[in-house]
C-alpha cells in the first residue's frame, strides 16, 4: 500500500516535469524496474521504490538498473531514513499526493543501440497495456 502511494506521487513528479511513465516495466535484464520515465528529450529514468529499511537491505540488483537508464533514482516515503540510500543515486519522497526531488542523479548516458532497446520496450509496454484497457480479451491472448 506504501509502495503504490509513493508510485503515485512519484508518477505525479514525473509527469510534471514533462516524463511520460510505465510502471513495472520488464527490463533486458530480466528485472523489472518499478517506474520507468521518458522525458522530453528522451531521457531515461529509472526510479526504484523502497517501503522500507529492510526493503532496500533486502535488493541488491537496483546496481543493474543503471544499464537501462539514463539516471537512476530511489523513492520512498517520510518514515524510512533517507541516510540508508546511496549518495551516487538520485532521492525523491514521496506519498499518494506527490513528491519532491531531494537529490538529482548524476547522469551516465545510454549507449545508442541500449537507449532504441529501451525506447522499443517502452513504447511496447503502454500500447499493449492502452490496448489492454479497451480491449481486456485480446491482453489475455498470447502472441
């Protein structure tokens, strides 16, 4: 409940600023990186959420998400301590209602054929789920 609350505000944040966003969106990788940002130059951002202490103890791959972004960025809310999160990553805190950005990320640029990859990914990702809303029958078929 936590989680979708900061997703929410992150959301709000990121749309503010121009970024359209896919949540939960599978990765390359095989990981799935909880909110993904397309700003309006085609910046990448990666904004990893953290409920709590022992949810950031607990993960350690958000270290592969700076392959698929341009920044990376972790967001939580005003109960989890802020001094647990890395200094070479950006902060955002958030609730259901918004968010602030405390720290920007330093920026680590894609390589060209990594950032069309993530791009296509993307894209993808919202047409089908768009799709998905008017169509609910043809998002459970299988391609």
């Amino acid at each position: 409940e936590r989680a979708l609350a900061v997703q929410r505000g992150v959301g709000r944040l990121l749309r503010a600023r121009g970024f359209a966003v896919v949540a939960e969106l599978p990765l390359a990788t095989g990981r799935r990186a909880d909110i993904v940002g397309l700003g309006p130059a085609g910046d990448l951002w990666i904004v990893e959420i953290k409920s709590s202490v022992e949810d950031f103890r607990a993960d350690h791959k958000w270290p592969d998400y700076r392959l698929s972004c341009d920044r990376l960025f972790f967001a939580t809310h005003a109960d989890v301590p802020l001094d647990i999160f890395p200094e070479d990553a950006g902060m955002i805190l958030a609730d259901g209602y918004g968010a602030e950005l405390l720290r920007e990320a330093p920026e680590h640029r894609l390589a060209a054929a990594t950032r069309k990859a993530m791009l296509v990914r993307f894209a993808q990702a919202a047409a089908y789920r768009l799709h998905g809303l008017v169509d609910p029958e043809a998002a459970r078929q299988a391609f």
